[in-house]
C-alpha cells in the first residue's frame, strides 16, 4: 500500500477482509457481506493495490449514495491512506482534487454521477448536453477509466436492497436502471465488489446471479457462521465463503437491550438520561425530526439536529458538535434516515420510529463503534439499549413499505417480549441459546420477488442502450417518455442561503434540495421560500450562476425563462429533462461567464432557520 497507516493496520487485523483481497487477487468478483463496523470500506484501500500489482485494473471507483458519505470517506479514509486519490459528487470538498471524469487511481462518486457517466451523460457537462449545445459532451474518457477501473458498490443495500425490499412500483422502476448498469458491467468483465450489511437472502441471490454474467468467477463472503440467511444462500445456489472472525465477535460481542415503548415513554427516558450519557433518535419524516428536537430542547441544553435540508455549513457544525460534544460524553442526536449510513457517533442508545428491519439494523449500526473508546468499554459492560416506538406505522412509517414495517414490529415485539437481550442487532450470527442475530428476523420479514426488475420496460430500454451504440440524445428522449431520471425521479439543486452579497462564492452557504419537492411547496403556498422576478402576476425563479470572468470566480444573476406555473405543469407530465433544461435556460446574462461552475436558488431571509433547516418540509 502507499502507505502504513491505521486503516491498512486494521485490514490486516480482520481474516474476511484478507480473504476477500486474497479472492479478488485471483480475479475473482467479490460479494462482501459483513456486520456494521467491520471496515468493509476501507477494504477498498488494499484492492487498489491488489488491482494495480496484479494487473486487473488501473484503479478503483468506490461508489457510495450520499454526497456525505463521499466527504467522509474522501477526507477522513482514502486522502492521507492513499497518494493519488479524488472525489466526485455536487459538493466543493476541495476542488483540486475533484475527479469528474475518474481520472485518478482512487476515487469515491456518489451513485448519481456514477449511472450518469456510464450512461454516457458525463455530469460535468450534463447541462450543456441537455439544452441541445449540439454536443454529446466527453463521455469517452470517463468511459474509459470506468472500464479499466475496478467498481465497488458501497452500503449497496441502500440503492438496492431497500429499493427492492420495498415493492413501490416507482423505486423499482427506478432500480431497474441500476441492475441494468451492474448487467452490462459484469457482461464487460470490468472487476466488481458489491459491500452489504443489511440485505436478503432473495437479493443477494439476484445480485450475484447478475455478477455471474461475468467471465470471472464469483464468491460471496459472509462474516459469520451458519445461519438461517446463510443456509438460505446456499439453497438459492450461492457460492457462499463463511467466516467467523472471532476476534471481531469477541470484542463486538455484548449485550443489545430491545424494548417497544410509546412516544411519551421514550420522550421521559430522553429528558431523564440526556444529562449523563449521549442519545440517538432518528424519526422517519424531517417535520416530526424538527418537533422532536425542539420538544427535547426544553429540558436538555445539548441537543443536535441533522437532516437534508440544512445547510453545508450547519451541517459541518452539527457533525462538529456531535464528535465533540456529544459523542462519548452526554446530549441528543435528534436525525432522520441520513444518520443510517457513514456518519461515527459515540453512543450506546438508540430511540427508532418504526422501521422495516434492514433500517432498524443499520439505525443500530450508529451504536457502540471502536472509534469511541469510552462508549464502546461502556456497550461491553453495559450493553446497548434499542428503542422502538410503537406507533402506527401508516402515521409514522409513511416514507416505508407499510407491510414490511408491521411485519418488522410483530416479529421484533414476539421476539423481545420475553426476553429483552433476544436480538444481536451486529453480529450476523450467534453462538448463544437465547440470543439471535438481527438476520433471522431480516430473513422472515417478507419481501417481493426480485426479479420483477428485469421484466419492466425500464430495464429492457437500459439493457439495450448500454449493449448498443446509442447516444446521449436518444437516452434523453427515453427520459422524457418515460418521465424521470435514471437514479431518480427529480434533481438535486442547490438553494442559496443569505445573506451572500459580498461574502466570497467560496464561502457561501448552500442547502441541496429535491427540485420538485421545493417547487411543489412554492406553488402550494403564497409564503413563498424562494426569491422571484415578478412580471404580470407570473412568479420567475431567480437564480445566480457562477462562473469565471475575467475577475476570477464571479456570481450574475438571472432568472429561469420559465414561470413557477409552467414549471409545475412540467413536473406534473414528469418531463426530467424538461426541469433540467428550466434550469440551464437562464438569459444572455450568462454570455458574460466563460464557464459555469454553479447555479443556485436564492432563499429568502425568513425562510432559512439556523440549525433547523429550510422551512419546506
């Protein structure tokens, strides 16, 4: 490796993870599945490596959902571990190192801009393609470095387990363009690792038969012994490599205390222990995230709000705050879904809203990681303390498939009913009589048949524009019929929040936001949240773009060519392209910028809440 640090010092302590580089060196494909906090990230630190000596590839794309995930994985697990490393994602980490086109030997991408290079739609010029420029964009570079690179799929559950799990005929539509994309990188023979904590029998089986396509031979690697998921496996036909790591069980081997409590209970438990030790709750929805943390603030002076409509800024000093304050010592970590995944917090307590099962698991994952000495000598003295609330899921579940979550809360109340430490929520499998792992209950949890993916017209399209010559234009036309983006059914845009003016663009402060969702609340409502250009009653979106001047780095404001009414009639047809060329068609103000580094809304003053949020939820 590049270099001897402690992560390259902690692969070579964990038997699966040397076990998977020494498969991998073999040229084999690689299915990891492995318990939260067994460092199935940084493996990607030795199959670079491995990749390059053995000559299977020239570099690595570690693919993970969320842009946070990238900040947190760039800046604290490959930069300083590796020497030529880089990121692509919406966010400026630091933008010397931003690799678009994955031009460096090590770099880590959000899902979106990964699905929209391989289908050829290059994110760092996607607008220009869009409003007809009359370019197909460089597409072939990126291209080359996805097919000489070796792909890992990171937290893989949370763009294809839970997409699949939940049987909404909108988020299988969407996948299928992401088992169509890991079809054709498999048929390419390009090296794959696809990395899970939390995912079913029946999935697993689908991902790997995909793999299989593959010239190269495929094996999964489960870190634990025989269990119900594994016996499960290996009926469906997997080539399944059991390991039980005993030292990793030996120290992650403590007690996990699960009760189903009400509201009002959970609220007291909160005020009475947040003095004296940190506390997780996560809710399902960003308006109940809000009432819970102002609620809890009452009676405890340490208490954190974390969800996706703050700003990069609060976000930063939310994350500072939790490390800091909170992690380890005593307060409230009040958070939605994005705490499931990448983000360390020192604590031994968890309050969940109800949840499917695979949620659940990786809400407890947050809990009892070695990074926090103190914590962790507490879980294994203590142990951990799970709390579900026992409210109706279809009033708090809303977000989740309602027939998953009921099956969820029955089978946790059955198993914890009588015994309270009955479920490992880490370990994948048990050595103790009365102690089961969290994968039991995942398996018995019901789920729609996988392979639905493969017989909906978005699959078929995807498959045949990867497996042919196709161009970019005529991808965008099967958008616009089809009404929606590859990885999702809307954009990401970013919202600028005041005051700005002469503050350094390198300074401002943003919150990314779902396009439709925030356009949807503006046409609902005469509290606008946004700044507009009124003409005749019409509502413009104003924007400012950035881009480089002969001054270096400069802002110009514009205004969107079309108005808030028509904008909403082109989300209501679910033309996606139609939204981002809205946003691409700003005025002969943007002549006077040589190139477009940006655009952003503009929220007004009243509308931003420090430390709370956009109020659009």
């Amino acid at each position: 490796m590049n270099y001897f640090t402690p992560l390259t010092k902690l692969i070579e302590s964990r038997v699966a993870l040397q076990k998977a580089l020494e498969e991998f060196g073999r040229g084999r494909n690689i299915v990891l599945i492995a318990p939260t906090g067994y460092g199935k990230t940084i493996l990607s630190l030795g199959l670079v490596d491995k990749a390059r000596n053995h000559g299977i590839s020239d570099g690595l794309i570690h693919v993970v959902p969320y842009r946070a995930l990238v900040r947190e994985i760039y800046v604290e697990k490959f930069k300083g571990n590796y020497q030529n490393t880089g990121y692509q994602s919406m966010d400026e980490i630091e933008p010397w190192d931003k690799s678009p086109y994955y031009l460096r030997e090590l770099v880590v991408s959000t899902l979106d801009s990964f699905i929209y290079n391989l289908y050829k739609l290059p994110v760092s010029e996607m607008y220009k393609i869009l409003k007809g420029s009359r370019t197909h964009g460089h597409y072939y570079p990126v291209l080359a470095s996805i097919f000489t690179s070796t792909i890992v799929f990171d937290e893989a559950h949370i763009y294809l387990g839970a997409e699949l799990a939940s049987g909404c005929e909108d988020e299988v539509e969407t996948l299928a363009f992401l088992m169509a994309a890991l079809d054709f990188l498999a048929q390419m023979n390009i090296p794959l690792v696809v990395e899970t904590a939390t995912m079913h029998s029946d999935i697993i089986a689908e991902i790997t038969e995909i793999i299989k396509h593959s010239s190269k031979d495929a094996i999964t690697i489960y870190v634990g012994g025989e269990n119900l998921q594994v016996k499960k496996l290996r009926e469906k036909g997997v080539n399944v490599l059991s390991i039980r790591d005993k030292e990793f069980e030996e120290e992650h081997g403590f007690k996990w205390r699960t009760q189903l409590i009400t509201r009002e209970s959970a609220l007291k438990m909160i005020k009475e222990t947040c003095e004296s030790e940190p506390i997780l709750v996560i809710h399902n929805s960003i308006k109940r995230a809000i009432e819970s943390y102002m609620e809890i603030s009452k009676k405890c002076d340490n208490v954190v709000l974390l969800h996706s409509l703050i700003s990069n800024k609060d976000r930063e000093e939310a994350l500072r705050k939790i490390k800091d304050e909170v992690s380890g010592r005593r307060g409230v970590i009040v958070s939605t879904q994005v705490v499931e995944a990448g983000v360390d917090i020192g604590v031994r307590i968890l309050v969940s809203e109800p949840a499917p099962i695979e949620n659940i698991a990786q809400r407890s994952g947050r809990l009892c990681r070695g990074k926090f000495k103190n914590i962790f000598k507490a879980c294994r003295e203590e142990g951990a303390e799970i709390y579900i609330i026992k409210d109706d899921p279809r009033e708090t579940a809303e977000v989740y498939n309602m027939e998953r979550v009921s099956s969820t809360m029955e089978l946790l109340e059955e198993t914890a009913k009588d015994n309270y430490y009955a479920i490992d929520w880490r370990l994948l499998s048990t050595n103790t009589a009365n102690r089961r792992s969290f994968t039991d209950i995942l398996e018995r949890v019901p789920i729609k048949s996988p392979r639905e993916v493969f017989y909906t017209p978005n699959y078929a399209l995807a498959n045949a524009y990867l497996n042919s010559d196709g161009q970019p234009d005529a991808l965008i036309k099967i958008l616009d019929d089809l009404g929606r983006g590859l990885v999702r059914s809307s954009i990401l845009v970013n919202v600028l929040i005041p005051p700005y003016t002469g503050i350094n663009p390198d300074d401002w402060e943003i919150a990314t936001v779902d396009f439709e969702r925030i356009m949807r609340r503006e046409k609902s409502t005469s509290n606008k949240c946004l700044e507009y250009i009124v003409e005749d009653n019409r509502f413009y979106p104003k924007i400012l773009l950035l881009g480089l001047t002969d001054k270096g780095k400069e802002p110009v404001e514009s205004r969107i060519t079309r108005d808030l009414e028509t904008i909403n009639k082109v989300i209501h047809r679910g033309k996606f392209t139609s939204i981002i060329k809205s946003l691409s068609e700003v005025g002969e103000q943007a002549r006077k910028l040589k190139g477009i580094m940006g655009s952003f809304f503009i929220a007004k003053s009243d509308c931003y809440h420090r430390g709370v949020g956009l109020e659009i939820w």
